[in-house]
C-alpha cells in the first residue's frame, strides 16, 4: 500500500495548486521540493527572513564556469541565491557555432515556491485565441515569413477552451492573490478577483498616453502582490499599501511575504494539516515503475541519502526543462519506462518559450523608478485577430511596460548592454568611459529616466526544438544534465520585429522619445539560450496518444498514476507569460484528480 | 551568547543543502583559489559557512540595539559519516574556552549529519574558532577561511557584517587600491567632494546604523568592501589582486622615484587606468600577468558593487554612496528621486516593517 494518495514534485505554479487543492481535500499529500525552504518575517522564529532586499543577493559574486568540455568554460557566471549553481547542475545550450555552453538561461528558481519567488508577479490570463492557434490559422494564405508552412504543420490546439478554462483562471486569481483591473482587457472574465492595484509609478504616464494616442485599450497589468488582506493565504496588506512598491521585485524574494509566491498563497495555509508534509531540500532522481503505474518516487533527502516514497498518484511539477530531464532519467532508469513515456519520441519534443522583446528609452524626465512594482499598464491589442491578420502574424502578444527594471543603482550596472542572466555586468565592466565624471552623467541620465515596453508572445512549435539528455555533462549526483536544442523561427523573427516596432511606437506616441533599438531576443549574443525563464512544452498534451505526451488530463498515456502539471504540457506557449496559466491548468487537473481519488 | 530557537533546524538544512550535500567529490568549485588537497573545492560557495544573518530582535529587545548585533550559524557537516557523540565550538566569540555545543540537525525523514549552534556576535568584528569533536580540535572542514597561529596552527576564522578590519590586503596595497578606485567613482567631482565631506561631517556616530563607518573618504569603503570580498566570495581572485598591485607598485615607481606611489597626481593615475583598459601598460610585466584588462574588468565591477551595495558589506560606508545618489537624481522642485530610505530597514534606512 502507497504511503501517501499524492506525491507532489515541485513547489511552483505547476505542483502547488494541486497539493493545495487536494490537502484541503484530505487527501494525504507529499510535496517534494529541490530547494530550500525560505520563510517571509512573519513565519520565523526571529522575524527575520531568508530574502533581503539587497541587490546582491539578486545576481551573486561572480564565480567560473569549470563544466568540462563547454565553448564558454573559464568564463564568469553569476546566480542569485536561489538559482542552481552551474558547475553543479548546468543547463547546457548548443550555440550557432555548433558548441556547447552552459547557460543559468531556463533555471526558474529552486526555492519552494520555485520560479514564483523571484519572478516579476504578472498575472496575465492568455488570450482566447491561444488555445486554438490550430484552427485559427487553418487555411490561411497570409502567413508571413514560412515558407515551408511549419505554422499550419505543427501547431496543435489544446486540448480545451479558454471558456473551459476560465472557471479555473478565476479560481487561481481568488486564491493566489492578485492586483489588477479587468477593464479593457479583450479575455472573458466570469468574476473579478482582482485587488485593487496600487497608484501607477508616474513615469508609466507616458505608456498610458502612448496607448491612448494610438487607440489601444489598456488596464492594469494583473500583478501576484497583494494591496489588501487576503483571507485565502491569511495575509495581512500593510496599512499603507503604497509601500509594496519597492524596486526589489524581479529576481527578488520578498521578506514580507506580500508577492503571492505559491508557498505563502498555496502552500503555506495547508502546511500545518496533518495530511499534508512537505519536504524541501529533497532532490528527485527518477521515477521507477511497474507496468502502468510509478510505484516509486526516488530522490535524495537534504543530507543527500538516498529515499524513496511512494503514493497513489504521482504529479511531476519541476518546470518544464528538469520535468522532461526527471523523466528522460526514469527511462534510462530500466524497465519499460521509456516505452510508456516515449513510445511515439515526442518526449522532449516541441519545447517552447516566448518570442519576447520590445523597446526602450529614456524618458525626459526623471521619476522614483524604485516606487514601483514590475509593471504598470497592458494592452491585449497586439491580440487582436485584425491586427494579426494585417501583419501576417499567426499569434498575437500582450505588450506592457516594465517599471522596476534598472531602478536600483547595481542592477543598471549590470544590465548595461545586456538584457539576459549569460552576459550581465559584461558590457559595464568593459566600458573602460565610465569613470569619474563620465559615471556621474551616465548615473544621472539613465538612473530612474528609462523606461520600457515588452511584448510576450507564441513561439512556433518545431518538432527540432527539444530537450534531451546531454551525452556527457553531469550533475553533481551524477546524472546527466538536460541539453536545450532550440532555434527561432523565421516566423519568430518576424513577429518579433513587428511586436517590438509597436511597443516603439506606444513609447514614442507617448512621450515623443525615438526608443533606442527596438528588438527581439533572437538578436541578443546568446539568442539560443535566451528563454526569458518562459520554459514549456516538451510533453505536450493533446487528444491523439500518437501525436503529444499527456492525454488532456495532464495524465501520462501509458501510464494510469503519472501526471505531469507545469508548462511542459503546453503545445503552444501564449501570448502572455505563463504563470497564471500554469496554476489555471493545475487547479483543472486537481478537480480531475479529486474525482479519481 | 548562545541563541536557542532563533534559527531552527529549518533554517539550517535549507542555508545547507545546496552547497554541501553532493555525491560527486570533483573539484568542481576550484577557480584557483584552492591548495590541491584541499577537499573544500568540492562545495559549492563554501564560503557562506558559518552563516551572518540579521539578528532579530527578540520581545523586549530595542531594534537599535538588535541592529547592532549579527546571529552567525555554525554548521557542522559530517560529510565522512564519523558520527561524533558531542560536536562544539570553540572561539574568540565565547571566550577561548567556553565550548558552545551544537545540536543535531533534524530533517523530515530523520537525523541528519548537520549539527549546528546560534551565537550572537556584534557586527565589525572578525573572530577564530574550532570545532570540537569529541574531545578533538579541528578547522571547519567547510569555511576555506582560516589564520595561521604563532605557534603555526590554522583556525578558522569569520567576520561579521560592516566589518572594518583589514584581513587580506597590505596598507601598501590598500593605499593603491584606494587610488585606483578613486579614478572610477563618481564622487572625485567637486561637487561629489563637498557632498562627501559634508556627509561624513553630519553624521552622527553614536547612531546604530552608523556607528560603523569607520573610513570617511571619497571611496566611501570601497576598498574595505574589496578586502572582505577577497577574503571570503571572491578569494579566487586575491592572487589577481596581490600580482597586479604589486606591478603598479613596480611601475609608479620606475615612472617616478620621488613619490609614493599612492601619493603620486592624479594624472599619473588616470594614464595607468588608460593603460589598463587599453592591454598596453608600459612596463607590465606580460609573463606575471598576462591580461591587465581583466584585472581593470575586476576592479570595475567590483568598486561600484562596492560604492552602491548594503553598507553590510563593509563598502557605502554610512549608506554614502545610496546617499549620493539621493542628491544628485532631484526633480525641480528639489525633492529626491531616489528615496532608497523607504525600502531599506530601520534604523539605516526608514522601513520599520522590514528587519533586513
């Protein structure tokens, strides 16, 4: 008999809602985490947390890159506290140059509560049309730039609606705690959750009237703070709400535990039940089976011994580039494992993130940039099915402006040049200029002026884009380490370069600034690695077992008890970022779940 | 002063995992820094051991007062499975022979081969310890930390927050480096100069928060964060520094034999920072130091981490250089734009929600 009903591997968006949902259930749940347990104030025994507001904890002391056989070994890399250490556990990319690289791009954070501890908070719902990207372009002749017909070829459409999914969209949204306004978004809403979002940073005046001028509907940018008490998780708002705006919000943990990371929303209101346990610093090696059901779940605790623990139902959450790998390794592990998981060689396949980009400038004014939260305002308009068809485009993107970004004074420092977690400080420590009165100016003319748009849209699925086990490169368990095989499409390219012109265009309408270079990641200096920590797909889901990973439960086809729940199951990748969506789809699965138990 | 309960077994397996528990004993944090025996190489950041945390204060216990104080963890790792009865420490902190016993760390599935002790140590202090095992003395097999006795035994050794000791640079090199980083600062300006000076003048020293900003110079600590920087995060990198001081030491000297060289005009400076970035020194030493340009690379980065980071690191002495910012980025009306007190904690800065 199974110790537990549930075992839970990982803690973030994709394993929480469902421990959530079923410990509340009193269903007995074990929640296995990679990370360590970091605890806001108000869960310490001292009152102090494990989060700082301290810029470097964000992005460490630097250290070498030693990973054997790599293009870029001997070279600095930098993590925060809570990112995987890559001499330890490397990600590694193939380059242009046909090289292998290590890369910290992909890591979303190993910390119970995982990537929703240090990501920016936004809370975007996709757009309708996201889930249908199949049929939207279905006899299509305007499609630009694929003239191969890739788009029509492998797009596939999920497996439900977003109107099946929005019961659980609102659900995620009452049960996190998000700020935010649903006026002027174009996507359905059946009840609004949102708190009230704190006042704009003023230097996000020039977006407001940047959209207005060019006619796009704009809102608040739905954002995982909370402004008020939140009775779900518990939480008290400070008295004067304005004070969650502080310039330690992306690639930051918060002390105060007001960003609603699943372990403070999710986890932490079921954590003193006694049918639920969970167990951070717990490493997962592999799954072990017999016949159609995971009988084990092997890892090793946090002095590193060796465990096993076994449970009913099995859900694999460790986001979608170590959920591929976990699986990858259990098939190697024996058995008919591999057959099951990876009968038809999709495993791995169709690994996605986000075509990203936007523009910049500097704004004429100087404004309190460290006043503020991530973002401010958002527009669907580059979603808009017209706007789509006028561009050629086969997907539609969510533009907002970024106002925490470049606030603090090391942060600008450095991001100057570079916008990706490969090459920070890189550009400012060779910028032999800045110096002394130099310095002074660039402090002063960059330091809360600038001011940024982004857009956050689907990448095209290719089969060649994929996860595998890299053939030499191991971690520190001695595994082998996932190796990221991907290339934007020129299709990518495109729509990239378009989405990027109009968020150009939003700074420039509202504040008459040129941006300085509108672009997309596929221009950066390691555009093959640059994944924005948007990782999904690469065990998509589906209706047809010879054509995706997991049927559209998130269950594995050849198996009865194994699930998989993050951004992995995602065929296509949204034209949002993918938190929301994430947790959405793992509430769904936890009613599947509740009905099977 | 032992501290029970204030850092919980929680605490302790989650500030170690990740760095010590490994199956693999490859070198893989070797960046140079390391003997070729030493078996530290195999962990990763081992330098984070024993851990300086903020020091909450406990119920009744005045916040200024808490402020001034550090909680530092000692984390025992049995890494070689000896399973020892009884492990302590002992050290400067306690008395030298007051031994502070650590407990068993516990995990969810069981025991586990962490043992670890709270103590509460002022902040700017810099203290010795050893473990004992049994009855046996040893250095922390983790902390790459240590001094060397009189009497040639090596004890472990760890600095708490805003300390102001030198421990790993000479006042020689000190002084060069104070020359160096001066180039690259914002505050040589004039304008920088009398903000500085009138900084430093206003502050009052009996203050929890300043009572540590020991250097009033227009490096604002920087060159003090640096030598905390090659004693513990960065000590791959203290060879990169004793090399290249010692050649601009070398150089300054043969360009002009009248002056030290940390008291020599600014231009002499601001052409060997030329000469730096270019590659091309006149008078480097190639085969000692192949690329002068990494050691400028290093040197940037780490002055203005220096200038602008949490006075904690022993650099912004007195939140200057957070301070600097607040006056020169004002609106019209002169009201500052960069209100760094709002976020940071009390009694440094304004926030009293947040303990640091």
């Amino acid at each position: 008999m199974a110790e537990f009903e549930v075992v839970v591997i990982g803690s973030g968006a994709g394993g929480a809602p469902v421990a959530h949902e079923l410990a509340r259930a009193g269903k007995g749940v074990v929640v296995l985490e990679k990370g360590p347990l970091l605890r806001p104030q108000y869960q310490t025994p001292d009152g102090v947390s494990d989060f700082k507001r301290d810029e470097m904890f964000a992005t460490g002391p630097e250290k070498r890159i030693t990973v054997e056989g790599m293009a870029n070994r001997g070279e600095s890399f930098y993590s925060s506290h809570v990112e995987p250490d890559l001499n330890d556990e490397p990600h590694v990319y193939r380059g242009p140059d046909d090289r292998d690289r290590a890369t910290i791009e992909g890591y979303t954070a190993q910390v119970v509560g995982g990537g929703t501890q240090l990501y920016g908070a936004v809370s975007l719902r996709f757009f309708p049309e996201d889930f249908t990207l199949a049929s939207f372009n279905r006899g299509r002749t305007d499609l630009r730039e694929d003239p191969r017909g890739d788009i029509q070829r492998e797009t596939r459409d999920w497996p439900f609606t977003y109107d099946q999914l929005e019961s659980y969209y609102a659900k995620a949204e009452r049960l996190i705690g998000i700020n935010g306004t649903v006026a002027g978004q174009r996507k359905p809403f059946s009840a609004d959750h949102y708190q009230k979002p704190v006042s704009p940073n003023p230097i996000s005046t020039y977006v407001e009237a940047g959209m207005d001028a060019l006619g796009l509907r704009r809102y608040r940018t739905p954002l995982a703070v909370i402004t008020e008490d939140h009775a779900p998780s518990g939480r008290s708002a400070p008295t004067d709400p304005d004070t969650v705006k502080t310039a330690f919000v992306n690639r930051y943990g918060d002390p105060l535990g007001l960003k609603s990371n699943t372990w403070v929303s999710l986890l932490s209101p079921v954590a003193d039940l006694p049918n639920f346990q969970l167990r951070p610093n717990s490493h997962v090696t592999h799954l072990a089976s017999r016949g159609d059901r995971v009988t084990t779940v092997n890892y090793v605790d946090g002095a590193g011994r060796p465990r096993e623990v076994s449970a009913d139902l099995v859900v694999v959450a460790c986001s979608a580039i170590e959920s591929v790998r976990l699986l990858k390794l259990s098939a190697q592990a024996g058995g008919d494992f591999a057959e099951r998981i990876d009968g038809n060689g999709l495993l791995g396949a169709y690994f996605l993130t986000h075509c990203f980009g936007g523009a910049e400038a500097r704004m004429p004014r100087r404004y309190d940039k460290a006043l503020s939260l991530d973002s401010d305002w958002a527009t669907d308009a580059g979603g808009e099915p017209d706007f789509l068809r006028e561009h050629g485009l086969w997907a539609g993107a969510t533009m907002y402006n970024n106002t925490s970004d470049q606030a603090l004074p090391i942060s600008l420092a450095r991001t100057h040049g570079a916008a990706d977690l490969d090459t920070v400080w890189k550009v400012f420590v060779n910028d032999n200029q800045l110096v002394g009165e130099a310095m002074n100016r660039w402090l002063d003319a960059d330091l809360g002026t600038r001011l940024s748009v982004s857009f956050m849209a689907n990448q095209v699925p290719l089969r060649s884009n994929r996860i595998e086990l890299h053939p030499s490169v191991t971690d520190k368990w001695g595994r082998p380490v996932a190796y990221i095989l991907k290339q934007w499409h020129a299709h990518d390219r495109y729509l990239m370069d378009v989405m990027a012109r109009r968020c150009a265009d939003i700074i420039k309408a509202g504040s008459g600034v040129e941006p300085e270079s509108p672009g997309g990641a596929y221009m950066a200096e390691n555009a093959l690695a640059r994944i924005a920590n948007h990782i999904l797909g690469g065990a998509r889901f589906g209706t047809d077992p010879g054509d995706s990973v997991l049927d559209p439960t998130c269950r594995a086809w050849q198996f009865d008890n194994l699930y998989v729940t993050d951004g992995s199951c995602m065929p296509t990748s949204g034209g949002a970022n993918p938190t929301l969506t994430i947790q959405a789809n793992a509430f769904r699965v936890a009613d599947h779940l509740l009905q099977r138990l | 002063m032992a501290r029970s309960g204030a850092k919980d077994d929680a605490y302790v397996v989650s500030h170690s995992t990740k760095f010590l528990a490994r199956a693999t004993t490859e070198r893989r944090h070797d960046f140079g820094q390391y003997a070729p025996d030493d078996a530290r190489a195999r962990y990763c950041e081992p330098w984070r051991f024993p851990i300086v945390d903020t020091h909450g204060p406990a119920e009744g216990e005045d916040r200024a007062a808490a402020y001034a104080l550090n909680d530092v963890t000692f984390v025992y790792h049995d890494a070689d499975g000896q399973e020892p009865a009884e492990v302590g420490v002992v050290g400067t902190f306690a008395g030298l022979h007051q031994v502070t016993p650590l407990r068993r760390v516990g995990l969810p599935e069981g025991p586990s081969p962490y043992w670890a002790a709270t103590v509460v140590v002022p902040k700017a202090q810099v203290h010795r310890y050893l473990f004992r095992l049994d009855g046996r003395l040893l250095r922390d097999p983790v902390n790459p930390q240590a001094v060397t006795m009189d009497n040639g035994r090596q004890w472990s050794r760890f600095f708490t927050d805003a300390c102001a000791l030198p421990l790993v640079l000479d006042e020689g090199e000190r002084a060069l480096l104070d020359r160096l980083t001066d180039h690259i600062l914002p505050f040589r300006t004039s304008s920088g100069r009398r903000f500085l000076s009138d900084h430093y003048a206003e502050l009052d020293r009996s203050e929890p928060a300043f009572v540590h900003a020991y250097r009033l110079d227009e490096s604002v600590g920087v060159v003090n964060y640096i030598d905390k920087l090659l004693a513990r995060q960065e000590s791959h990198y203290l060879d990169d520094y004793r090399v290249c001081l010692r050649q601009i030491d070398r150089l300054l000297r043969a360009r002009n034999p009248y002056s030290e060289p940390a008291r020599m005009g600014r231009e002499m400076f601001e052409q060997l920072y030329g000469e730096l970035g270019s590659g091309s020194v006149t008078g480097w030493d190639y085969d000692a130091y192949a690329q002068p340009q990494f050691f400028l690379s290093l040197l940037r980065r780490h002055t203005f981490t220096g200038a602008f980071s949490h006075p904690k690191y022993g650099g912004n002495s007195a939140a200057a250089g957070w301070a600097y910012l607040q006056e020169l980025l004002r609106d019209e009306q002169g009201n500052t734009l960069f209100n760094w007190r709002r976020a940071i904690e009390a009694p440094l800065g304004d926030n009293v929600d947040y303990v640091g």
